[in-house]
C-alpha cells in the first residue's frame, strides 16, 4: 500500500461546538489577558479554543461526521481508525489527534481522498510516511518490509544525560537485579530527583514506541520515581549503557515471514517476582508479521497466590488484547481465520483454560479471569505448550542474563 501523512493545522480551532456545551448551547469567556475591556463585555465563542474541556471531543465530533459523510467506518473497538472502499479499492486511515496516516494500493484514489480531506480541514500533505509521533519510518516496497525505529530520538537522549560516549552494557538490567524500596531516599536531592525522572520519562516512550526489549526494566524504574535513591539511578545508567548499544534497533515486519498476517504471541508471569510486595509480574508480546505489533510488562493489581494463578491471569490479559487486535485486522481486511496462538510454560494454566471444572487450587481465582476460557471455547486463542527457556516473554517478567 501507499502510504500518506498529512498534519491538520489548528485542529481544535476547525472544530464545532458541541449541542450541550455552554449555556444553552452557548460558550462565554471573559476578556483574555492584555486586553483592556469592559468588565461588562464578554465573548461568545464561535469555535472550539485550546484549552477547553470539550475541545478534543468537539474536533474528534466533527472530523468523523466528515470521514461519515465519505462513508467511512470505524474499526474494531477503535474509534480512531477507519477503513473504507472507494471504487474497488480499500482504504485505511489511523488518526492521532490531527495527525492522519492514511493508506491504499491505488495512487489515484489516495491522493484523491487525501485531497478532499484537505478542502474540508486546512491542513498540510507531509508526503509519504517517514516520520510519525517521534517514530522514524522506512518502507521498502520491493522487499515487501517496514521498518521502524527511533534511533535520532535515542541518541539524543543519551547525547542530553552525557551517555554517548560511554562502554556499553549487552543487557538492559544486570542479571538478576531486584530493586527495592528500601533503597528509597524519603529527601532526594532536586537535580537528582530532576535527572531520574528525565532518565525514567525518556525511557517511556521507547518502550511505547519501538522497545519491548526496555519494557521490565521500564517497568521497574518506574515504581521508584517519587523517592529515587542511588541504587535505583545506578539501574537507570544501567539501561542508558545498555541502551548505547542498541540505539539504532529497529523492529522490521517482513511479508515472508512465519505465518503472515497472522497474530500469535507469548505470555508469561514471574510469580511473587516484586521485591516489596508478593505481587507477580506479567509479560505479554504479540506478533505479526515476524515481528511484535504488542507488548506489555507490568505488576498485578493483586497478589496470585499460586504460580498457576499469576499464569492464568496473565494469560487472560494477553487474551483480552488478542481479541481486540484480531477485530481490527479483521475490519482491516485480514481475517483471523484460526485461532491466535499464545505460547505458555504452564502446564496447569493451559489445563484451567481449556477444562470447564472448577479445581480446588482455582477456587480463588478472580471470575474474570476465566475470559479465557470463553475464548479458548469459542476458538478465538489456543494457549500453546512451550519450555521456559524457550519463552520470550520472559524477558519482560525479570531481568535476564
């Protein structure tokens, strides 16, 4: 497909109010700032202001009655995405805010849709797509690969904490690290505390982005932000050493790869692996195309009381998000035609997916949890038998060699 990428300027401002909004319909502001007026004299607003509450809703209202009118339809459980099929040819757009990626494998049709997104919102076509949301974009039509990857964004962060210059680390955490919060200082210094948090907050949106391999360690840093001690800042060069090393990793999805168009993933749990409370960590990745389009690492909300329950539970998320990408491809155009296939290493998590029985040793296990078993009933996801050392979502449950 071609793909195309335009910015919407001033998106809010091109917005209408909404219906309730205001005083019977009606937005008022007082005189801005600078301006000396009549304490009297208010204004009436004609159009949504940067600022405002409803000011997203009121844009997102009126950019999809526009993608409505051109018969456009939403996809999935997504609301920001849409599909379409103009003469025979199907067209798909993804919006963040007000910047839109659209696609097609007809040229003419494109730069025609394109163009009447144009007329109806002021805005700029910033050609193809090379560049979205900070993440660097490479397509090699002939090859049939994309790739992504933030490297630009990865070097500044390690140019800004006086990083680039450094030897580097082949493993995000060192083996075996668990941090704690007795390492906590209840006092840490304001430029310590400033770095930390700028060490912590650029590390997000890698992982966000382009990095599941940053995910645990991310994961990690992340609970000690508010009280940062040496320990904890030791980690983060850590994962900034590491990270020179990797700077220019890219994730690339090939069309020849294993099972293409086809979502399947891995799942696992580090039962009571927090160090401050016996709660489990849970890691999940989702792949497509030979490469993840899903990651997540990230502590329960409760404390399992079995390693089955902590698989079981992270088995059920990793569910929960099959099924919502599985209804996005399928209104993309790429039918799910068997079941996901998720690989587990244990034995009784697969067991309670697939028998109806309520075991003595799951009595306690929350009832929502049991999602999977619907979905493994309904042929949706298939939990997979795997040996944990061949389980890579291990590495987004603790810190690996």
């Amino acid at each position: 497909m071609f793909t195309d990428h335009v910015d919407i300027s001033q998106a809010f401002v091109q917005g209408e109010l909404l219906p309730g909004d205001g005083h019977n319909g009606n937005v008022y502001i007082s005189s801005p700032p600078g301006y000396e007026e009549n304490s009297r004299y208010i204004y009436r607003l004609l159009k949504p202001l940067y600022g405002m509450p409803s000011a997203t809703r009121a844009w997102h209202t009126t950019m999809s009655a526009f993608l409505e009118r051109e018969g456009c339809e939403t996809v999935g459980f997504e609301k920001s995405m849409w599909r379409v099929v103009i003469d025979g040819h199907r067209i798909l757009l993804g919006a963040h805010i007000d910047d839109f990626v659209i696609a097609c494998a007809n040229r003419p049709v494109l730069d025609a849709f394109r163009k009447r997104l144009l007329e109806a919102f002021e805005g700029t076509y910033e050609g193809p797509l090379e560049h979205y949301l900070g993440c660097e974009i490479a397509r090699d039509p002939v090859a049939g690969t994309t790739t992504l990857s933030q490297k630009h964004y990865a070097e500044e962060i390690l140019r800004s904490h006086g990083f680039w210059d450094i030897p580097p680390r082949n493993t995000p955490m060192k083996p075996n690290t668990r941090l704690s919060k007795d390492d906590c200082d209840p006092n840490p210094k304001q430029d310590f505390h400033r770095r930390y948090r700028g060490i912590e907050g650029s590390l997000g949106y890698l992982v966000t982005m382009t990095r599941p391999d940053l995910a645990w360690s991310y994961s990690e840093l992340s609970k000690y932000v508010q009280f940062p001690g040496i320990a904890h800042m030791e980690a983060a060069e850590h994962v900034l050493r590491y990270l020179r090393d990797t700077w220019n990793e890219s994730i690339a999805y090939t069309c020849g790869s294993r099972k293409p168009d086809e979502l399947w993933g891995w799942v696992d749990a580090d039962w009571a692996g927090d160090t401050d409370t016996p709660r489990s960590h849970t890691g999940c990745i989702l792949m497509m195309n030979g490469v993840p389009i899903y990651w997540k690492s990230c502590l329960l909300h409760f404390v399992s009381l079995s390693t089955s329950e902590a698989e079981f539970v992270a088995a059920s998320q990793a569910g929960q998000e099959a099924l919502y990408l599985r209804e996005t491809l399928k209104d993309f155009g790429y039918q799910q035609n068997t079941a996901t296939e998720i690989y587990e290493d244990n034995l009784a998590c697969l067991a309670v997916s697939e028998n109806p029985v309520r075991r003595k040793f799951s009595r306690h296990i929350d009832i929502r949890c049991y999602f999977m078993r619907e979905l493994v009933k309904a042929g949706f996801v298939k939990l997979i038998p795997l040996r944990t050392r061949k389980m890579v979502a291990d590495a987004l449950t603790k810190s690996l060699p």
